[in-house]
C-alpha cells in the first residue's frame, strides 16, 4: 500500500502563487507516476501534470503548461506542484495521485492510479 498526503492548498487572489506537496509513504516504486489531478464543483476531475518518479521527465495538461511546474524530492518522497499566475478557473480540489508502472500513453487517465490522497482545497479569488 501507498499513502498519499497532500497539503498546501489555500485561499489566494488571482495572480498569486501556491506549492502544493504530496507525501507518499509505504510501498513505493522505483519507475512509478506521481500525478496532479483536479476536480471543481460539477466538473469531472481532469489530468493537471505527472512526473515519472525516476527520471523526472514531467508532462502537463495544456491549461496549466507555462504556470505550473511539477518536481519531485527523493529524498522526502515528495511530489511537488508549483503553481504561478493563478487563475480563478484553477479553483478545484487538487489530488495527487500513483501509478506503479510510468505509462506516457496512459499518464493522464485516472484509471490508471492505483493510490489517492484526500485533496487539498484550492481557491483562487477574482
């Protein structure tokens, strides 16, 4: 099993920043996704960004691509969002998630993730 803890949501204007982390412990893998999704109120939730954990190669959806930024630390077992230039449309709950095996073809399908947080809250204010 992989637990997933995400934090650093918050209330901001747009413009503003936020970095959100997810800590993951338990079972881990050495070639595995670590992915951002997002979900607001009446939407379904939708691919944000994902890093494969062992090279660092980094994908994004294309509404975030140039503002956000995904990393990750090795040693913290920590999956980063770096999130500039907010928008109000960024307004959702934001989850991290994993996948076992890193899958370009697959990244962005949340079928994929066997492991989810529980999502952290972030508003982003006109």
């Amino acid at each position: 099993q992989v637990q997933l803890v995400e934090s650093g949501g918050g209330l901001v204007q747009s413009g503003a920043s936020l970095r959100l982390s997810c800590a993951a412990s338990g079972r881990t893998f050495s070639n595995y996704a670590l992915a951002w999704f997002r979900q607001a109120p009446g939407k379904e939730r939708e691919f944000v960004a994902v890093i494969n954990w062992s090279t660092g190669s980094a994908y994004y959806a294309d509404s975030v691509k140039g503002r956000f930024t995904i990393s990750r630390d090795n040693a913290k077992n920590t999956v980063y969002l770096q999130m500039n230039s907010l928008k109000p449309e960024d307004t959702a709950v934001y989850y991290c998630a994993a996948d076992p095996v890193f899958t370009v073809k697959l990244m962005r399908i949340r079928a994929r993730y066997d492991y989810w947080g529980q999502g952290t809250q972030v508003t982003v204010s006109s």
